[in-house]
C-alpha cells in the first residue's frame, strides 16, 4: 500500500510539473486545457493567488511534519518560484530593479534562511 501511495504521489508531482512546463511553453493550449481563455485575467490572478497560499501552507506543514532540516531544503528548492517570477517580468516589460528588489531579494532570503537550517 505504501509503494502504491508513493508511486501516485510521485507521478503526481511528475504530472504537475508537465502541466507547469505547458503553461511556460504553450500558454494558450495550457490556458485552455485548465478551462480559461487568454482573455480572462482575473483568472490568471486567482491561479497566482492560490499557487502563493499552497507555496506559503505546503513549506510549514513539512516544518511541523519533519522538522528545520527538512524544511531548509524546501526552501531552498521553493526559491525556484521568485526566480521564475524575477524572469517573468523583466521578459513582460517590468524593470529588472523591481525583479530584484522583490523577487530576487525573496529568492535570496529562501536560500539563505534554508542552508542554515539545512545545515544546522
């Protein structure tokens, strides 16, 4: 049963990071695929918002589930995500200094705080 379980779960994260990729690549079929049009930019904020809550909830549950040294480690692999928004608009039109100071100031701290416990 435990296989099983982590086998799916495994899959799962597989699959989710295919769906992501989609979005990246071929946004409009992805777009579709989730059940929006390009059109609909209220959508689009909803889907960040909720991806910001799982990003905030799914990182402490493993602090509460596994403890600091775990959770070092998803911090660092989570700095993934302000890096990815750091490109995001300085490739959409926004400055490279607001990338910085915002998404890039918040992937360091991620990968600060998350060494030393890491480490620690």
């Amino acid at each position: 049963m435990y296989i099983t379980a982590l086998v799916v779960a495994v899959l799962g994260c597989l699959f989710i990071l295919v769906i992501g990729a989609r979005f990246l690549l071929a946004p409009s079929a992805a777009l579709a695929g989730f059940g929006i049009t390009e059109d609909r930019a209220r959508a689009l904020t909803s889907i960040k918002g909720v991806r910001d809550i799982t990003s905030g909830i799914v990182p402490l549950v493993v602090l509460v589930v596994a403890g600091g040294h775990v959770f070092g480690w998803v911090l660092v692999a989570a700095a993934i995500t302000p890096i990815g928004d750091a490109i995001i608009v300085t490739s959409n039109g926004g400055t490279v200094r607001h990338a910085l100071s915002v998404h890039g100031a918040t992937a360091l701290v991620l990968v600060v705080a998350g060494l030393i416990l890491a480490f620690v």
